[in-house]
C-alpha cells in the first residue's frame, strides 16, 4: 500500500497542516507528521481542498464520442479537482434504461481518473411522454438517484408531479431544466437590452422562473426533493428564497460562467458565448453571487458541455449551446467568490464538495479531511495566475469562454482514494 505526505497544505483555506495518506484513506492530520517511505508533497501555501464533486456534467458517451468520451472527461474532471461527476443523460442512446446507465457506469470505473455516477432521464427519449425506468435504474449497478431530461424541460405538470411521486420512494431527486418551451421559441439569448439591440431571439427570465415556482410547489404538495439545474436569474433566486423558508425541499445550483459572464459579451456574435440557459445582465450575475453565498444556491455545478470544432465555429444562429468548464471551474469560483470576500475556502468546499455529494448521495464523497476518511483530494496554488489556454485541456473539446482570460489558482494534485490522478499539473 503506498503512503503520501501532503506536508504544509492550508487544509480548507486554514493553518497549515500535515496530511499523511495510506493506500486509500487519510490516517493523520496534524503538524510535524513524517512516515518511512511515504512519497512527500511540498504543499506550502497551497489549499487542501476535499475532491470536487460535479452534478451536472456531459460526458457525450453513448452517441457523441466526437465531442467527449467518459475517459476524456474524466480526465478534464481530474484536471480541475473533481474526483466525482454526475454524467447527464441526453446522450445517444438517452440514458433512459438501466443497461445505458450501467454502460457509462462501468466506463467510469474502468478509466479511473475519477468516479462517474450516472444521471437517469425522467421520461423516456427525453420526449416528456412517459417516465422512464427509474426504478430499474436505480436499483441497477449504477444505483441512480439523480434524474434529469437536461437539455429539455419537464414540462408536463402530471409527468413532473409523477416522477416526483416515484423518485421520493427511494429519496431520489429531480433536476429540472427550467425552461418553458412555448417562451422559448426560436430564443437565442437573453432577453433584454442587447438582444433587442442585435435583433436576436429573446429567452425571457420569465420562462425560467415559471417552471421554477412550479416546481417547488409540487415538490412541497408531494413532499419530495427537487434540484433547480444551471439558476440564471435574480427572479429564480427570489423564488428558491421564498420555497426554502417555506421548508420546501428543493436544491440549486449555478454554473461559474453565470457568477462570471454577461449577455453583452454576445455582442461580439462570437457562438462560444451561446449556451442553454444565457448569459444574463450584470444585476443577475451580483445576485447569484449573493445568493451562492448566503446558501439560497446549494452549489456550484458546471454543466459541463462539450462541441466539436464545426459546432461552434459557425454563424452564431446555427451554433450549439453550451460551454466546457471542468477544467475552469475552481478558478472562475476563485474569482468571482473567494477574492471578492464573497466566500472563504471552507465556504468553497461546501458548495463544491460537501453539498453536491449530499444532493447526489454520493458516497465517499464530500467528506471531511480528516484521519479514517477515503483520500478524496485536490490541492490548489491559489497564488498562481495565468491565462487560459484551451490547446493544453484534457477535454476533447475546446468550447470555453475563457480563452486567452487570465484566471486565479490552478490545481496541481488530485487524489482518487488515494492514487494521484494528477501531479504537478499533468494527468498520471
């Protein structure tokens, strides 16, 4: 069994501390710790972070190997910190069955940069129609507990209270893609000043918010979890404010481009900037900080979506929607969050780590650094700043908004119960 010592490391942004790892577990933490034959970290002034837990990422496999592949995408996970991620299901075929959610399941454990728990569709084809096997799905090896048609709304009323119904049997949890269809038609960004400026198809907050306010309401009439994917807007925080004081048992997250980029950056026509849902005005972004701080928004989550070349690199209307941000997301949160004073380290653990993984009873994961605890862990030079150069990702694809962007801290060490994945930097 291999031992490291991770020695000096800011664990959760606090005094420098010791860490000694022994095979897959933590053993000790403490100062002074020393252990015969251990592999050393110098760690001096770098932050101790538990594994970052994503729920909501693309992995494109089935269907879409062009655009990622589970071993890429984990590989980009490792990168940026992630020892966990929640693989959405619109994939090709839909992840709607237990055989797909096996599939990538054992993709996932088989690469090994980093655990990969599927999300399962909550209809089938991701059509709205009829729910799919939530049941089989969760009781099959990939043990689901997370299910979402991300990409497309749960729209019908019936069909989301049923799915609601099903999943709280077992305590699982609906994500919802909050985007009123009808509103949304032929939409191609945010709605507002900019879009009426350019001529472009506006997406209303309003479409947003909608399906948001009823959700929350049926999850409080069936008594069951709700999770509000990618929040975009002030009038969604306003309404996740109210449904948690109400005890209302529902869940939020935001991606880092929402607490970093706006809707007038589309005025370059440049597609890198199109995604589901838009960039939103300035008041948006401010209040999804406050809200990410103050825990109206559980967490942050990247939403993760990778294009190929030809996909992006087109007139903006013919463009797909999304960006890729595994391997950005610590250091659009250090940015937007930690240097503004909005959230300490501990803070960033919570919404990047502890949460997600109690939202995705995902096991192992988001757990304290401490001694009998699994090794789970990413090491970040919070000094470091630098620009963004896409050409070095280990995703497949290279759709980021952040190109040529200076960003703060850079992740040099991940740990998957215990085994590096990542070392100075470079994938193991």
């Amino acid at each position: 069994m291999s031992k490291t010592l991770i020695r000096g490391a800011k664990v959760l942004g606090g005094e420098p501390q010791d860490v000694l790892i022994d095979g897959e577990t933590i053993t000790q933490v403490g100062t002074g710790l020393s252990a015969e034959g251990a592999e050393v970290v110098e760690a001096g002034g770098k932050v101790l972070l538990p594994g970052l837990v994503d729920l909501h990422t693309h992995l494109r496999e089935p269907g879409r190997e062009d655009s990622e592949t589970v071993l890429t995408g984990t590989r980009a996970a490792a990168s940026g910190g992630y020892t966990n991620v929640f693989a959405m299901a619109n994939t090709f075929p839909v992840a709607d069955t237990a055989g797909v959610v096996e599939q990538v399941w054992r993709l996932g454990r088989e690469h090994g940069y980093c655990d990969v728990q599927p999300i399962g569709a909550v209809t089938v084809g991701l059509e709205g129609r009829k729910l799919a096997e939530l049941g089989a799905m969760h009781e099959s090896a990939a043990g689901v507990t997370v299910f979402s048609d991300d990409g497309k709304c749960v729209h019908d009323a019936v069909i989301m209270r049923r799915a609601l119904e099903y999943v709280k049997a077992f305590d699982g949890v609906v994500a919802q893609h909050a985007q009123e269809p009808r509103l949304t038609e032929g939409a191609q960004m945010n709605e507002g000043v900019v879009s009426a400026e350019l001529g472009l198809g506006g997406w209303p907050a309003v479409a947003e918010e909608s399906v948001i306010a009823r959700d929350v309401l049926l999850a409080d009439h069936v008594g069951s979890r709700v999770h509000i994917c990618h929040l975009s807007t002030a009038g969604s925080v306003e309404i996740v404010r109210w449904a948690k004081s109400r005890g209302i048992r529902v869940t939020a997250e935001v991606t880092p481009h929402h607490l970093l980029l706006t809707d007038e950056l589309v005025r370059s026509y440049n597609p890198v900037y199109k995604v589901n849902p838009p960039l939103r005005t300035e008041r948006d972004v401010l209040a999804l900080r406050e809200a990410l701080a103050d825990g109206t928004i559980d967490i942050v989550a990247t939403d993760h979506a990778p294009h190929p070349h030809e996909d992006k690199d087109c007139e903006w209307a013919a463009a797909a929607m999304g960006m890729v941000g595994l391997e950005t997301a610590l250091s659009v949160v250090q940015e937007t969050m930690v240097d503004t004073g909005l959230l300490d380290w501990a803070g960033v653990a919570e919404r990047m780590s502890f949460a997600p993984a109690r939202i995705g009873r995902a096991e192992g994961h988001g757990r304290p650094v401490s001694a009998g605890e699994p090794a789970n862990l990413t090491l970040l030079d919070t000094a470091y700043r630098g620009p963004v150069d896409p050409a070095g990702f280990a995703s497949r694809s290279r759709n980021t908004p952040y190109e040529g962007r200076e960003l703060p801290g850079r992740v040099t060490h991940t740990w998957l119960r215990g085994k590096a994945t990542l070392v100075d930097g470079k994938l193991t």
